[in-house]
C-alpha cells in the first residue's frame, strides 16, 4: 500500500519535472542576456535587471507588439465565431429527429480527420484567386475550429433534455428564441470549453496563416516567430522574453478556463 | 436568461461587423512616390546606407523610401508566393536576393522584373557575377557581391604546429590534410568545420573545379563528371583523415568558432562579419584561397557561395526604382567603400574595385583581407547555376552524408545523385 | 403537416452556417487538391499528367523516406504516449487531495496549449551543440563532447520524439483520466483490498474498460505525427540526412521554397490523407479482431 502511494507520487513528481522543466527555462533565460545563453554561463548571469531590459527591449520591438494585436484580434474573434456558428448547430443537431443528421454529423466529424497539410495549396490557390490573401476575413476563416466545437456540443446532448424543448414549446417560443434562451444557458459550460479551445487552437495556428499572409503589418505571433526563425544574428534572451510573453494570453485564457470548470475533464466524453 | 441573450447578440453583431471590415482591403494604399525595397541581414543595411546616401545627394527628391528587413526564408518564401499571384501589388520595388533564384525568377515570373540592361554596362563585372543575372543576352539585376570562396583559419593554431601563414597559400586538399594531421597532433583541434547535410562545401568545391549539377542548359551533370567525383573524393577524405570537426547544421556553425572547435573554416566571404563579432578572437584569424582539387589543370583555388543581385520589379516607379539601384549600387564609390569596410561586402563592378578606399582592420592582424578578396573575385570559375539549386542541394547533402558515414561507395552515391538530378532538373 | 414541413426545414438553418463553412474550408479544397494534384509542371507552366504524380511519387526517394520516418515516429511517440499518458491519469486519479489534482492536470496540460512555433524555437535554441541540454547531456555522459545531440540519427530522432511526448502527453492523460473516472471505482477498491499490485489492477481492470479511449488517443496521435511540420522545420530542418525529414516538411518546401510545384505538392498532401485513413483503419480493424479474440 505504502509503496504504492511513494511509487504513484514519486512518478508524479518527476512527470512534474518533466513537464514544468521547459518553462522554468526559458523564464531563467528571461533574466538572463544573449551572452550569458550563448556562452552556456545561464546560472552565472541571472538578474533581474537584465529582466526589465529584455522585457524593454521586446515591447520596443514594433512588429512584436503588431502581430501580438493581431493574434489577440483574431483569435477573439475566431473564437467567437466558432461559438456562434458551433453552438448553432449544436442546437440543431439537438432538436432534428432525422437519420440524415446523423450522416451530417458525421461529415462535420470526418472534416477532423482531413490533415491541414493537404488543405494548406488549394486553401492558398482559392485564396489566391479571389483576391483574398492577407486579409483579416481569410485568417479568421483559417483559424476556426467548428468541426471540434460542434462536436462537443453534440457530445454533450445530454445537459440539454428534450423535455425543455417540449415545455418552451407548449409555451409558444420559436425554436430561435429556444436556442437563444435556453439552450445557451444550459450549456453555458461547453460555451466556455468551446471558446477557451477555439481561442488556444487560433492563437497556435501556424501552417495555414504563414501562407495565407504575406504582408507583415498583419502577422500574428505564430507567423512572427516563424519569420524569426532565419535570421542570422539574433539576441536570445530578447528571443526568449518574446516566447514567454508570447505564451502568456494562452495561458491566461486557459487559467480562467480552468477556474470556472475545475477538475472537469469529463465533458470530453460523454 | 436576458443578460444571456445580450451577450450572444452582442457577439453576433461583432461577428457581422468584422466580417464587414475583413473584406476590406487591408493595405494602405501606396501614394506614388513610395519605394520599397526588401532585403535581409547585412544587405538589409546595404539598402539602408543606400537610401542615406541617395539623400544626402539630392535632398530635393519627393521619393520615400521603406527598407524591409527580413529573415532570409521568410523574404525568399513571401517573394514566391507573390510572383505565383502574378499581381505585383504584394511585391516590393528593388529586393536582393541570390545568384540562384535567379533563373527561377526570370524562367517562370521574366514579365513581371524590370529589364535593366539599358541602365549599366555589365561588361564592368565580373564574368561569373555577369553570367548569372543574364537570359538571351537580356539583364535582369543587378549584380552586387560575391561570396567569395575563402578558407579562414586560425593563424595561432597553426603557428602552434610549428607552420607559417604562407604555408596555408595555395593548397591543394592533399596538402591541407596533411597539414591538418599536424596541427591535430599539435593542438588537438581539429583541422576544419564541415556539414555534409547543407553541401556548404560541397558547393565551393563544384564551382572551384569549374562545375555544377547541371549544364547550361538545364540537363544534370553528374554522369561522367570527373571533376564532381573528384570533389566528392576530397570531401570523404577529410573526414577519413579524422580532421574534421562535424556539425549538423548552420547554427553550430557559430558554436564551433566561438569556442574554438576548428582551425579552418570554407565558406564565402560573408563568413567574414560572422567571425568579426566574436571581439576577443581578434587577431587570431587570417583568411587565404580555398585549397584546390587535384586531377586537372581545369581546377582552381577560387570559389563562389552565395552571391546576390538587387532585382527591380516592374511596378509604376520600376524607372526611378532601376536608376537609384543603378546609381547606388552598381556606380557609388561611398556606399561600396562604407560596406566593403564595415561588412567586407566587396564591390563586384571593377571601377568601384579599383577607386575602394581601405581602412585597416586589426581584427585580421596585418592581412588586408578587402584587397585579397578582389584580387580572388578576379579568378573565380563562371558557373551557370540555372534551375533548381538549392532543390539539389539539400537532396545531394543528405546523399554526401551517407556517403561519408560509410552507406554508400562513392559510385553507388553518383548514382544516387544521377537519379535526383533526372527527376528534379528534367521537369525542366 | 405542411406546418410541420416548414419547421423541419427551419431547424435545418440552424446546421446552415456550420455546413457551409466546413464544406467551403475543407471539403471544397479537399477536392480542389484532388484536381490540382493531377497537373504537373512548375511555376506557371503547368501541364495535366492525370495520376503521373502518384507514379512519380512512389518512385520518389524523400517522399519514401519521409514516410518511413512518420513509422518510425509513430512506433517510439505513440507507446511512449499511452504509456505516460495511462500511469498520469492513473495517479492523478488516484491522488487524494483536490487542490494538488487541479494543480498538477494544469501543469501536465500546459504543454498542450503552448505554440508550437514557441516552444520549438525555443527547444532549438537549448539543443544545439552548445546549448544548455547538451551541457547536461555532456555532463551526464550521454553525450560525447565531440557531437551535438542533432548530429547522430538516433539522436536527432529521439529528440523531436522527447518533444512531441512531452507537448501531447498532457492533453491525452486528460482524456484517460475521464476514462477511468467512469469506470465502476468500487472494482478497482476491492482489488486494491485484496492487496493486487498496481500493475495487475491496471492489466485487468483499468486498460480493458477504457480500451476504446485508448484506440481513440493511438488514432489522434498518429494523425498528428503524420502532419508533423512545424517541430522539425524549425529544430532539425529534416534532421542530420533525412532521418527526421516529414512528408508535410515535404510538401511546404515542393510548393514554397524551391521551384513551386503545386501539382506534385498536392499529390502529397493527398497522399498523406490517404494514408491516414489507412493508419486508423488498421489501428480501428486491429482492435476489433483483438477485442474480439478475447
């Protein structure tokens, strides 16, 4: 039994590490300068000073503040975007009886299965031909994430039963004003769930907006890093503030996420 | 439950207004007198040191200028994507790029570059600069540096083995082995950094014996070329003498010289601010020819990596845009002096060789490498690097590097490479 | 009943906007790039070659290559995946305070929500050969201090493996741990009582009952292994050779970095959708006839 208990949480512990190890990292190397990274001296040469001239030098970094606007704007509303058209249909899958729905649901499903590498050319030539290459309307488009989110609102039927339906019914409401009203209100949690990942999975696109954008007034942070990536002489440690602070929305969106739903994984799998 | 419903339809009513304003066009629009010229790393300030320098010479002009400073990849992989659109409003004025886009530029996209052969004589430059931005006799860019093939080295390690700077003077690879072992027994270094993968190397020897992976007209090289066996040979022998400090790619490039892991190094000459910023080495590095290959009078201790021509795109300012390239580029004295000294970007125009002012560098000791440099330019190999290179060259560097791990013989790898360059250079 | 028509077709609106975007963005380029894969030729000369660039494709050394790497991949990501992935949600579930539960299903699912782009540049910053894990390696005497951790095939491969574990492993141990919440816990406390070892429990009570999840997190993983761009683009750029060289590294460079072939670069990206579907289905068929073997 005892050794049981040490062998789980010993095994906990060093998953810990693991996992954490990464990120306590690159926060050292937050405090740290380029030729203290560089020149494998990362212990000897932290201080907070170096701190606030890195986290200085990023925020002056123009293109840095630029595509972290951007990233914010889109995935908002990428995100929201996603909830709207999702929880829609959602709603829809809720109340028609049909067979076919099924066979609807299993198209939105399928979509998930469909690798973005092979999306990526004919994505690009389409928005080519229409003229619409780096505009805001195609990222936003890029990055919604409707299959996932519709999915989740139909594996989480259950919290909508149909004898609400019934009762609104009997009441005279339209099915518009059900779905408005009601069942958005019951599923306000899957609303959250579905924000919270539809915001983290836009703000981490990277395949198909660093083809659809070319101008750089209107790179994301994804984009800007990639960009990052090749050139010659970099300062790592302003590098390395730039990641972290480039982390941080999605870290705070998920936070508040896992405030309003702790401990819940459950609704994954109904 | 109202509450709710606001929020929802404040959310749908945002959607609808981004929507609207997403099909908006997002670029500004370009006033007429705009010029924007795109450019990476040390070029980058080339284009910038341009722009001063034009404005200090005619204060009155009303054209604005906007340099764009890229990571290579990204400008190369956003100028693609822009020429595929066939629209040049998402291209630039004036961009630098490599010797060898060149040809893929002007095959696929020729209607879309600004012609220049009426704005400057090419007769000035060098021939193997002057044979790469030309297509049926038409000139297409400018050309601008070279990357001259040189060999730095480490002159306190190799006064460690007991030998002199003119010792490293012309080698052929024999020779250099040779050296190499004694400076290992000497010091322990090892003699030179090599990655296999990224045919660095392999590159500069090609064109140091005067070949390349395809022909001039497009058709693969590599059966029953004896110089390109020969390079291959050499290659394999510095690592089967054990002298080479091996890396998997560019970026331990710069490990490797800041602490010191190698004697030598072959590249082009744009290695030379690289090495310059690590202050504390000053002095200790010199820079002398790339060591030749033996078998054939045909092979030569110089070499070309890497060089680049400014591009003009054909856009309402391409006639203002082609003679400030001309005049800053290809014809001023300042701005050739400011990088030939500050980033040892030597000119490739033999006038502006001949005006250079030289400042003294104790970074190289008493070597005025500026001067060697132009002196190498004059006996680099033309080379026609046509289509494809950089294709072939990370399907062959992988291929060199089985070859040197021992996977395959040395014919069996020709084979290899035979194969590739039929599928990627006969789609021609 | 005309009445009832018209309400069937209104609900059907509700579906509206959720088809007609998965239709235009995936569906429509779907077989857009079917179309396009039939045209060869580069930059704008292009030419129809019918299924030439499927032809051409099974001759074609790096694609072949690549293939056998997303295996290679797939054999050591995966297994290390379940296997990490089951014993976290095992322990978490087991774990008794709350407060701790919350704190470590956080810290195990950071990793997950981090961009790649970010975490891969940075990865490639500490891993080449002067880095900070190479200093530890050097120092642990895994690693020679003649080479750098990118430098040997094993190595290199290992590497992208390490990350991708640790950048998935938190969201798949998330999706177990609901699973073994929904098993019947009074099973799982008798043989506890009866003094079973941890790995008994697990071989005889746990894996079988969350058997589908855990086909379900092979599938997941395995689509996500074949679509492997953004980690070895940005760290081994193919790796030393092509041992950590991926089909969609493949495709981007085909269509965007040298001479763009968007025929044949389609043609791969086709490719690698059908051999997903294959990968689940033989993942899918194999748990069936095993299941049904027991």
């Amino acid at each position: 039994m005892k050794n049981r208990r040490l062998f789980q949480r010993g095994f906990l512990a060093f998953s810990s590490v693991f996992f954490a190890f990464p990120y306590l990292l690159m926060l050292l190397c937050c405090l740290s300068t380029d030729a203290g990274i560089k020149g494998n001296m990362l212990f000897g040469s932290l201080s907070t000073e170096h701190f606030f001239s890195n986290l200085s030098n990023t925020f002056q970094n123009s293109q840095f503040i630029c595509a972290f606007f951007n990233s914010c704007l889109v995935s908002s509303i990428a995100s929201a975007a996603t909830l709207l058209v999702s929880s829609l249909a959602g709603f829809g899958f809720s109340v028609i009886r049909a067979s076919w729905s099924k066979l609807l649901l299993a198209v939105i499903v399928f979509s998930l299965f469909i690798p973005e590498v092979t999306l990526v050319i004919p994505t690009f030539q389409l928005a080519k031909n229409m003229k619409l290459l780096s505009k805001y309307i195609t990222l936003i488009l890029a990055s919604l994430s409707i299959p996932f989110s519709t999915f989740l609102f139909c594996q989480n039927r259950s919290r909508f039963p149909s004898d609400l339906i019934e009762s609104a019914k009997i009441d005279g409401a339209s099915d518009f004003c059900i779905y408005l009203r009601i069942y958005l209100g019951t599923m306000r949690r899957v609303c959250v769930i579905s924000l919270t990942i539809s915001f983290l999975s836009a703000w981490n696109a990277m395949l198909m907006p660093v083809i659809l954008v070319q101008t750089q007034e209107m790179f994301t942070i994804s984009i800007y890093l990639n960009s990052v990536s090749s050139i010659w002489s970099d300062d790592y440690a302003i590098l390395m503030t730039s990641l972290s602070l480039s982390t941080i929305p999605v870290l705070l969106v998920f936070f508040l996420f896992q405030k309003r739903n702790p401990s819940d994984p459950g609704f994954l799998l109904n | 439950m109202i509450k709710t419903s606001l929020h929802q339809w404040a959310v749908v009513v945002i959607c609808a207004v981004v929507a609207l304003f997403g099909m908006l066009p997002t670029s500004i629009a370009s006033e007429t007198k705009d010029i924007t010229i795109w450019a990476y790393d040390n070029w980058a300030k080339a284009a910038e040191k341009a722009v001063e320098i034009y404005q200090n010479n005619h204060p009155g002009s009303d054209y604005i200028f906007h340099v764009v400073t890229m990571g290579q990849d990204d400008m190369v992989q956003k100028v693609k994507v822009a020429l595929s659109t066939g629209a040049t409003d998402a291209l630039p004025d004036i961009f630098y790029d490599e010797d060898y886009n060149y040809a893929e530029y002007i095959l696929y996209y020729g209607d879309m570059f600004h012609e220049l052969t009426p704005y400057f004589d090419l007769t000035k430059y060098y021939p193997f600069k002057a044979v790469n931005v030309t297509t049926d006799g038409a000139v297409y860019a400018i050309p601008y540096d070279a990357g001259t093939g040189v060999m730095f080295y480490r002159t306190d390690l190799i006064q460690a083995a007991g030998l002199t700077d003119e010792d490293m003077d012309n080698l052929t690879w024999e020779q250099f082995i040779k050296i190499g072992k004694k400076v290992k027994q000497a010091t322990g270094v090892d003699m030179i950094i090599m990655c296999p993968g990224g045919d660095m190397e392999g590159r500069i020897l090609y064109q140091s014996a005067g070949t390349w992976f395809f022909d001039e007209n497009g058709r693969e090289n590599i059966k029953d070329n004896q110089a390109f066996r020969d390079a291959l040979a050499a290659m394999n022998s510095l690592y089967q003498a054990g002298i080479v400090w091996d890396v998997p790619g560019w970026d331990d490039y710069f490990a490797a010289i800041a602490n010191g892991k190698a004697v030598a190094l072959v590249g082009g000459s744009w290695w030379a601010p690289i090495i310059t910023s690590y202050q504390e080495q000053s002095g200790l590095w010199r820079i002398t020819q790339v060591p030749r290959l033996t078998g054939s009078d045909a092979y030569t201790n110089y070499s070309n990596l890497s060089g680049g021509n400014w591009f003009v795109i054909e856009k309402e300012n391409s006639e203002f845009a082609s003679q400030f390239v001309v005049e800053m580029f290809a014809n001023n004295q300042e701005l050739a002096d400011f990088m030939a000294n500050e980033y040892y970007i030597v000119p490739t125009n033999r006038d502006l060789v001949a005006g250079l002012t030289v400042m003294p560098h104790p970074f190289w000791g008493s070597q005025d490498i500026i001067t060697t440099l132009c002196r190498y330019n004059e006996s680099v190999p033309s080379v026609v690097y046509g289509l494809n290179a950089y294709e072939m060259t990370y399907t062959v560097g992988p291929l060199v590097r089985e070859y040197i791990n021992g996977k395959y013989t040395l014919d069996e790898v020709l084979v290899k490479i035979y194969e590739a360059a039929v599928m990627i250079g006969g789609n021609f | 009943m005309w009445k009832n028509r018209i309400h069937c077709r209104w609900k059907l609106l509700f579906l509206l906007p959720a088809m007609l975007t998965i239709v235009a963005t995936v569906y429509v380029p779907l077989v857009y790039a079917f179309y396009l894969s039939l045209f060869g030729g580069r930059g704008r000369k292009i030419e129809y070659v019918g299924l030439g660039n499927y032809t051409k494709l099974m001759s074609d050394d790096m694609f072949l290559s690549s293939l056998v790497n997303s295996f290679i991949f797939t054999a050591i990501i995966v297994p290390c995946i379940l296997l990490l992935g089951c014993l976290l949600a095992y322990c978490l579930w087991n774990l008794k305070s709350s407060a701790a539960k919350r704190f470590l299903s956080i810290l195990y699912f950071m990793p997950s929500v981090t961009s790649p782009v970010a975490y891969s540049l940075f990865f490639k910053q500490i891993t080449y050969s002067d880095g900070i894990v190479s200093g530890i390696l050097k120092a642990l005497h895994v690693l020679s201090d003649e080479s750098s951790l990118l430098n040997s095939v094993a190595g290199a491969r290992i590497l992208i493996s390490a990350i991708c574990v640790w950048s998935w492993t938190g969201f798949y141990a998330l999706i177990l741990r609901a699973a073994i919440d929904n098993i019947n816990e009074s099973a799982i406390e008798a043989a506890e009582m009866d003094g079973a070892s941890t790995s008994k429990i697990f071989r005889k009570i746990i894996l079988p009952n969350i058997s589908p999840v855990l086909v379900m997190v092979c599938i997941l993983s395995s689509c996500s292994i074949f679509q492997l761009y953004t980690e070895v683009a940005l760290i081994t750029k193919g790796g030393p050779g092509i041992s950590t060289y991926t089909m969609a590294l493949y495709l981007y460079r085909k269509a965007f970095v040298y001479v763009s072939e968007f025929g044949y670069a389609s043609a791969i990206g086709i490719a690698v959708f059908v051999l997903l579907i294959l990968v689940c289905l033989v993942i899918i068929i194999q748990k069936k006839v095993y299941g049904n073997e027991k």
